[in-house]
C-alpha cells in the first residue's frame, strides 16, 4: 500500500455522502447539505496527492499506472450507471426533458459535463429535478484535475518540497480569489468550473506534502479537530440555496474537512469517524453518489411531485440497494489488476462507451422520440417554451446595467418608449403582453427587468448581489426618459426570499416614490399566483393516460406568502397613488386557480406566467392604454 488505511477518512466519506443524499432527498432541516461535495473534494485531494507524491519522491510514480487505477475506480461503475440513465430516460421522460441526456452522455463520458451544466443549469435551479445526470460535474471536476496535477508534481520535484509548496500554495490562493471575485457575476462558472473549485482539491494536496505544520498536543489536536466538525456541521445546518456559494462561504467546509485530516486521527473524533458502520457507508460512498441523484429524479419524475415521507424513505432504500450491489459486482471486481487485467478492462471499457455513445446518438436522433406519446401529450410538453420570444435577448442577469446598455423597446417599431415595466423574471412575458397594448396605441413599452431582482429602491440586498446598483441604473435611466409616464412594477411577491429581506417594504415604496415625485403613474402587477409543480408537464404527466379532465384544469389556491409582507406595502402604496392589478382576480376564483385555458397551460414553469397567461392579466390592464382586450393587435 503506498499510504496507511485510515478508517476515520472513510467516516468523513460517509459523512460527506449523507449530507448530499439528505439534502437530495429534500430534508428540510439541512438545506446546506451540497457541502458534502466539497468534503469530498478535500479528501481527495489529500489522498491522491499522498499517494503520487510518495512515489514521485521515492522514484517509482507511473503516469500510465495512475491513470489506469482513476479509471479502475471510476469507469465501470459509472458506466452502469450511464446505461440505465439512457434507457430509464427513453422510456420515462417526456420529449423536452429527453433531448438533453444524449448530449450529458457524451460530456460525462468525456469527463466534461461540468462545463455543459455550466452553460445550462444553476445547480438551485428549479428543472434541476429533470437532469439525471447533473451530478456528475463533480466527477468531471475531479478527473480534470488529475490530468495535470500529477505532471505538475513530477515537474517540481527538482526543485525541492519547500518550492513545491509553495507553488501549490500560490495556485490554491489563485483559484480561491478568482472564486471570490466571480461568484457575483459569474455563479454558473463559479460553482461547476475547476478554476474555481481548484483550491479546495488544493487544500488536501497542500495536508499531504507536509505544508501544513503537524500538531503534536493531544489536547490542541482533539480541539483541531472539533472546531472543523463543527465547521462542517455549521456550514450543512446553516446554509441555504440561497447563501453566496462557494466564494468565501465554502471556507468553512473545506477548511473544517482539512482540520478533520489533519487533526483527527488519535483523538475522539477521529474514533468516531472510524465507526464501523460509517466506515461501511463511506466504502459505498462513490457508488451511493453515483446512483442517488438519478433514482431520486425519476422517482420525482414518476410520481410528479417532490418526495416526501414513505417515498423519500422507499427512496433512500433503493439507492443503498443500488450502491451495494454496485460496489460488491461492479467497483470491487474491477478495481483489482489481478481479476482484471489492464488489456481486458480497456476493452470493456472500450465496448461500453462505443455502446453508451451510439445508443445516445441514435436517441438524439429521434429528437426527444415524441411519438411515444399522443398529440396532447407532446402539445403541453412543448408549452414549457411558452416564454417570451424577446426573453433571451431582452431579459438581463442581475448586474445589467441600463444605463448604459438601452434596453428592449417593444411595441410599435421606431417610436419611443411611453410605458415602461420594471421588475424581476416576472415581468417579461408580461412586458411582452402589455407591449402588444401598447402596439395597439400606436407607442411602445420598455422592458428593464433582470432575473431575481425585485424593483426596490434605497436598500441594501446582501442576499441578491447586484441588485441594488441595477435598480439604482433602472432609476438613472427613467429619470432621462421623461416621455415614460407610466411604469408598471412587477415581481415575484410570492417568493419567500423576498419575504425574508429586511426593509423590503421600505424598499419598494422608496421605489414608487421616486416615480410619483416625477409625476408618472404607477401600477403594481400583484402576486401571481404560484404553483408547487411545473404546470406544462403536470397537464402533459396527467394526459399520458386518460384526455385531460376539465378538473384538472385548476387546482387549490396555494399559499401567498406575499399576504403578509405586503399587506402594509399594498396600503401605504394605494396612499401613494399606485394602483393596483391583481393576477389572482383574474385567475381565481375563491378556492381554486386556473392553470390551463382551451388546453393553452397559462404557466411556462410553476410560477412564471406563459404568454397566454400573462395576455389574461395584461388584459385586466388594458384600461390603461385606452382600448378594449380584443383589440388588441401583435406587432412585435
């Protein structure tokens, strides 16, 4: 063995395992269960690093052999679990949520899916729950990381361990700053890209060269190590999908993971970890991460709604039968050079991809392969692209700045924008109905909306970085439009996050001060009612087996969580002059919500408003813009 076995390394594993499948599984007690993955980033990191450096020190390090072992421990098992994706996904998934498997095929298999998911999904975000695949970016970043650092090792050996540490101490300080500086901005890359993520695999490097003075005091060990359990336990219990991660925040798992390391072995810690039973899940742990997320997506997909009690539970069962059975016939046969012999695991390995890779492209093909399904089926699926046509190019990330950038005028062509809507994601698509009004009246609407920024004003928004400077850029680009004398102000009220910000109330009428002090009108889009499902693929789940029920067609009234918290703004706001559009009057009746008209869903998502539903509430407006709904003319 080229480094002594540490049972408490396999605990910290099984610790890390359980913190991503519990937060998986939707336990609402730890929402910052996603740290698991950077626990395992650090244990890896001093692992393989302990094992290259001894032998590059002691003159017998193999790039070939290394190489064949990372696939020996990674390859058959994920391979297994690519086929049964591929073949569980052709039978279950509907058409828009079939079409991507091939492609996260092709990028996990190339240990490139990170960079897809990079360019595709937020790992919060809501159609997550629709990627088999998704958590494999943690794979690609791992692997990528291995194809240069070992080379990097061999190459500093000449020079000494002190230069070697201080090399990796200079690019684990590199990729932690970069991380910093971009999360803001850039969160997709931040999160699933290895130049971000680099430092933490780093730390565990930096434990195994010896770069890290050794604690010999029992009692500052114990101490040592406690402190980063508790950063563990902290940064698991504490955080939340929406706590700024990994930047700065990631600091108090990978630091309390290194403390682990370092400090634990010896101690009651230590001991602790070393448990026989967790030691056990932590040798299933690369196959329990391998299989939980995909059967918790197509559990969800099947049943069609998040999982809760018995099904979490029955759940949970599954994917430790799935590990065990994988670990025992598939990780350990293939793990050992002397059952299978490097010749006869590359031809496996060889056949299985060449099979993964036709198998996909054949799927591909079929382009989501709708014929399974009746028309109806397909015909709901594909509403989930009943967004806004200009969405992609009018719609900003947080940070657009306005002022600078002009933004979309829709409505009639070549005239200057006289209405204006400002809000968060909410209001595109009814910037895009109120526009066809506008049209109508021969002027045109300006859209100054930006993803998960609620149009406040004069408050500081710690949780939504960036916001407050393009609220500010918003107001700086209206003041120099004075033609703009009506401004509709939209957002997700129902949104909990919104609920939780101090000064939320003062942030909107600081707002809608403004715009009255320059004498315009202003009218505030309410809540819109929200779902706990996605709507075009509910209708599309319930039509597979029977047509759809008129029933069907609405459901309980959820609740608002924007009663509360704006119950004192909507006053203090009809004493300001603004008047007040209510989605649900149109949508509701006392009890129930309408999510479908003449099988045209009214939702794109569970709580973003389709085209056809945002045409309903615009027309709840049209009073404004002096014509009737059935008027109303599209020249966009």
């Amino acid at each position: 063995m080229d480094i002594e076995y540490r049972s408490d390394l396999d605990g910290l594993r099984a610790l890390a395992v359980s913190l991503v499948v519990l937060f998986h599984l939707g336990v609402p007690w730890l929402a910052g269960g996603y740290v698991g993955v950077d626990i395992f980033f650090v244990i890896s990191g001093f692992l393989i690093t302990s094992i290259v450096a001894r032998q590059i020190d002691e003159g017998r390090f193999s790039l070939l052999t290394f190489y064949e072992r990372r696939a020996r421990r990674i390859l058959p098992a994920l391979i297994a679990v690519l086929a049964v994706v591929l073949v569980l996904s052709a039978f279950v998934l509907l058409p828009s949520h079939l079409r991507p498997v091939p492609r996260t095929i092709w990028a996990t298999l190339l240990f490139g899916s990170n960079v897809l998911f990079a360019q595709e999904a937020g790992y919060f975000a809501s159609d997550v729950h629709t990627l088999p695949l998704l958590h494999t970016w943690s794979l690609a970043v791992e692997e990528q990381f291995y194809l240069a650092f070992p080379l990097l090792l061999a190459a500093l050996h000449a020079f000494g361990s002190n230069r070697r540490a201080a090399v990796v101490w200079t690019l684990a300080l590199a990729s932690l700053v970069l991380g910093i500086a971009l999360l803001a901005d850039h969160p997709n890359f931040t999160f699933y890209m290895l130049p971000t993520r680099a430092w933490e695999l780093l730390t565990g490097s930096l434990l195994a060269i010896g770069a890290v003075p050794s604690i010999s005091r029992p009692s500052v060990r114990l101490a040592a190590a406690a402190a980063g359990l508790g950063l563990i336990l902290y940064a698991a219990f504490g955080f939340t999908q929406d706590t700024p991660f990994p930047g700065l925040n990631a600091l108090y798992p990978v630091l309390g993971t290194a403390l682990v390391i370092h400090a634990a072995p010896g101690t009651p810690v230590g001991r602790a970890l070393g448990w026989r039973p967790a030691v056990f899940v932590g040798l299933l742990s690369y196959s329990l991460y391998l299989w939980h997320w995909p059967i918790i997506v197509f559990a969800r997909y099947v049943l069609d709604r998040p999982l809760q009690g018995a099904a979490q539970v029955g759940a949970l069962c599954a994917m430790v039968v799935a590990a065990f059975l994988s670990w025992r016939f598939v990780e350990r046969p293939f793990r050992s050079p002397r059952t299978i012999r490097r010749g006869r695991l590359l031809g496996h390995v060889a056949v299985a991809s060449s099979v993964l890779f036709v198998g996909s492209a054949a799927l591909r093909l079929l382009d989501g392969w709708p014929g399974r399904f009746a028309p109806e089926v397909v015909a709901f699926d594909a509403a989930a692209g009943g967004f806004s046509p200009l969405r992609e190019a009018c719609h900003g990330a947080v940070g657009r700045i306005v002022g600078q950038v002009e933004p979309c005028a829709l409505g009639t062509p070549n005239t200057v924008p006289t209405y204006a809507v400002w809000g968060d994601s909410h209001g595109v698509e009814l910037s895009y109905a109120l526009a066809e009004h506008a049209a109508h009246n021969g002027t045109s609407l300006a859209q100054l909306t930006a993803s998960k920024c609620p149009p406040f004003l004069l408050v500081d928004l710690p949780e939504l970085p960036g916001c407050a400077e393009h609220n500010r850029a918003v107001l700086g680009w209206l003041g120099n439009q004075p033609q703009v004398r009506t401004v509709f102000i939209v957002g997700f009220w129902a949104n909990r996050t919104y609920a939780e910000l101090d000064d939320l109330d003062d942030g909107l009428l600081n707002a809608v001060r403004s715009l009255r002090e320059d004498g315009r009108r202003v009218i505030l889009i309410d809540a819109v009612p929200a779902n706990d499902f996605d709507v075009p693929h509910r209708l599309a789940n319930l039509s597979r087996t029977k047509p759809l029920s008129p029933v069907a067609g609405i459901c309980p009234k959820a609740v608002d969580h924007a009663t509360a918290y704006l119950e004192l703004a909507r006053q203090m706001l009809v004493e300001a002059g603004v008047e007040i559009v209510r989605p649900s009057e149109t949508l509701c009746t006392d009890k129930t919500c309408a999510i479908v008209s003449g099988n045209r869903p009214l939702y794109f998502d569970a709580h973003h408003l389709s085209v056809d539903g945002a045409r309903m509430v615009a027309a709840a407006a049209a009073a404004v813009f002096g014509c009737r709904p059935d008027e109303t003319q599209s020249h966009l």
